[in-house]
C-alpha cells in the first residue's frame, strides 16, 4: 500500500490542469514543468483567438479614406457649431493625411506627413473637434498639455511621454497608437518671451520645443512602460511617429496685435477703430512669421504648416452650442431629469440672457455649463424626492435675477 502511494506521489503531472500522466494519456517535458495535450490545444485556441481580435482590432485605412473630406465635416456639423472654415480645413487635412499613409505603404517614394495648429479663443471647440473626428475614424486619440512639459533631465513630464498616453489609449496596440492623433494644448504658453536668447535655461519653453521637433517629424522612441523618466536598466516600448497626426493648440491671446502690425492696421491714434482685447478679429489672417513673433521657434512652426484659426461666438451661436448638437447640453440636462420623472423645458428668453451672460464672460462655449449647473442646482436636489410625474420651466427671471424655478406636478 505504501509502495502505491508513493508511485501516485511521484507521477508526472501537466503543469497548467495538475492531472497526471495516467489520466493525460502522455506529458510534453518542458525546461521546468510538463503540459499535456489537452492543455497544448486549449493554448493554442486561446492564442489563435487573441491573434484574431487583435487582427479585427487593427485600423482600416482603406474603410477610413473610403470617406470623403465632405463625409468628415458632415460628421463635425452634428456636434460643432459654426467654425466652417476649420471645419473644412481638418476634414481636408485628415482624408490627406490617411490617404498618404495608405499611399506610403504601395509605393517607394514617400509623402511627407503635415501637422495643424488650432489657434483662437478659449472654450470655441478647438479641442472637442479633435476628439471629434478621431472618435469618427477610430484611431486612438490622446491629449496633453504644453505646460507640463519639460526637457529631459527636469522635474516634469519628458516629451516621450506623451506617446505612452496614445499607446495607453490604443490598449498597447502599437500597430494602431502608430496610425492614432495626438492633441497637445497649450502650445502658446511654451512661446519664447522674446525673441532674445537668454543664457538660462529654458526648460519648458524654446526647450519643450526642441524637444518636440524629432516627435513631430519621424523617430522611433522608446518609452517606460510605467511613464516616468528613464533608467538604464528598463525595457522600453518602440513606437515610430512618422505616421502620427500631431495637432496643436492654443488661444495664442495677443497674436491679433501682432498680425495687425505686420498688415499695416494702426492700433492707436485719432480715428482708429477701438478693437477689444481678445475679439480675436484678425486672427484669420496670421502667417508662419507671426507665431515666430509670438514666440515660436521657426523649426516648430515650420513643421506644422496647417494653420486653423478658430474664431469667437457670438451670443446667436452660443444659443445654437445649447440647442443643436447631438449631445447639446440642454438636451443632456433634459435627458437627466427625465430619469426622474420630470420635463425640463427651456423658454428662448432664458437661453439669450445666458448667451449673453457667457458672451460678457469672454469664456467661449465652456462657460455655458457652470450657468446652467447653477440655474439648475435647486431643481436637481428636489426632483428625486417628488413622485409622480413633473415638469420645470426655466424663464429668464430665473437667470437674470436668480429666481427660484418652480416644480409643477403633472396630472
């Protein structure tokens, strides 16, 4: 009996499910354990389908460039309001941009790639048309900001890192984080302060941009999986950026002074147009030269040659920002408090003072919600506590002078 126990304790068992080689019919011996051949199928199984979603997964750039520039900006005119000229200018810029990497792929001699610049008031949709049209095509979409950007060897993000946010997005598909879009903001706030080289170090200014020059043309970086800064003992992830949109933006508040002097418009002097700061009214006309005057090193500006001004709402636009999107905010506010039971209705009176409201506030389309969060904060507390079936009309007393909105029971 004892002599049967141990031949049971010494039998050779798979590895992965612990059965025995009795029951398997037979062990494969590995470097440091055994699998059978039950376990060898299911594995391969498993990979087989692994390597098939991720092959479903990977991005068409035939089914993308089968739309047109007039499919994209059809897209952009569901959610965005007015901005026609950028509009146009990105839905160009993005079939290009896809059809030259399809182009790329066929044939020996390249075309090179062509960022953009989105520049023009804070809260107009610079960001949001971006998110836009990467969501439309389905290509990992990654925003940063300049002004946590630093040069290597300082206490900040590296410029590489970056990229490991687009990896991140593509579910460390590299296949696909290669083909994605990379938005980074803020690119005004990293602009020299003047154009006088200075024998400090500048390390997240003219420097952020020196470093971003070999990102926007074509390298292949090695990133920390983790982020961080890098060690010489890490493994790093291999990305190539020659086929990666990058996109900047910014408000660039002031550019509209310099293109008005490089265009001959006096600002000053008897009988001059008095012109508010940051109407932004010129801002269309800006050259390469003037974000060189701005700030921007000629290298950086030269390697973004699509520039898109954005220009400002106006208070009828800003009532078309609440209303008319897909997913408009007054129609996101409404769909909320109809979980509740309660019908959320706006008097055209109340949306103009908002309008107007936002317009003086000069903060563009973002400032909408914090009014409308406000107006509406009272009747969101209430509503889940009254049962039965409701309904709010909010009126421009309740805007301009703070009313109180009244809840109205529904027979």
């Amino acid at each position: 009996m004892k002599k049967r126990n141990d031949e049971e304790n010494n039998e050779l068992k798979c590895s992965f499910c612990k059965r025995g080689q009795n029951e398997t019919g037979g062990l494969i011996h590995g470097y440091d354990g055994y699998i059978c051949e039950d376990c060898v199928l299911a594995i391969a199984d498993a990979v087989y389908n692994i390597r098939k979603k991720r092959k479903e997964n990977n991005i068409s750039l035939g089914a993308i460039v089968q739309n047109t520039p007039a499919k994209f900006k059809s897209e952009l005119d569901k959610y965005v309001i007015g901005q026609e000229y950028a509009k146009k200018t990105v839905s160009v810029a993005i079939y290009n941009h896809y059809k030259r990497i399809k182009y790329n792929l066929e044939n020996k001699n390249k075309i090179r790639k062509t960022n953009l610049l989105f520049f023009g008031p804070t809260g107009v949709g610079k960001t949001f048309l971006a998110e836009i049209i990467a969501k439309f095509i389905s290509v990992p979409f990654a925003i940063a900001d300049a002004t946590s950007i630093t040069e290597a060897g300082y206490v900040g993000e590296d410029v590489e890192n970056v990229l490991l946010k687009l990896v991140e997005n593509a579910n460390y598909n590299i296949k696909n984080a290669e083909l994605g879009i990379i938005y980074i903001d803020e690119i005004d706030k990293i602009a020299k302060s003047s154009d006088n080289t200075s024998i400090t170090r500048d390390v997240s200014g003219e420097g952020v941009q020196q470093a971003l020059l070999k990102l926007i043309e074509s390298t292949i970086a090695n990133l920390p999986p983790k982020g961080g800064r890098k060690h010489p003992d890490q493994k790093y992830i291999k990305i190539n950026t020659e086929n990666i949109l990058f996109i900047f933006g910014g408000a660039f508040v002031g550019l509209e002074d310099i293109v008005q002097r490089r265009i001959g418009k006096k600002t000053l002097g008897f009988g001059q147009e008095i012109i508010p700061k940051g109407e932004y009214r010129d801002i269309s006309k800006a050259k390469p030269e003037d974000f060189v005057k701005y700030g921007l090193i000629p290298e950086f500006i030269g390697r973004i040659p699509i520039l898109v001004p954005f220009e400002n709402l106006d208070e009828s636009m800003l009532i078309r920002v609440m209303k008319e999107p897909k997913n408009s905010l007054l129609k996101e506010y409404q769909k909320m408090l109809s979980l509740d039971d309660c019908n959320l209705l706006w008097e055209e009176d109340a949306l103009k003072c908002i309008a107007k409201i936002v317009h003086k506030q000069k903060t563009g389309a973002r400032g909408l919600k914090g009014i409308i969060e406000s107006v509406l904060m009272d009747v969101m507390y209430e509503v889940p506590s009254i049962k039965g079936k409701k309904k709010c009309v909010v009126n421009k007393k309740s805007i301009k002078e703070g009313n109180p909105l009244e809840i109205i029971k529904v027979e």
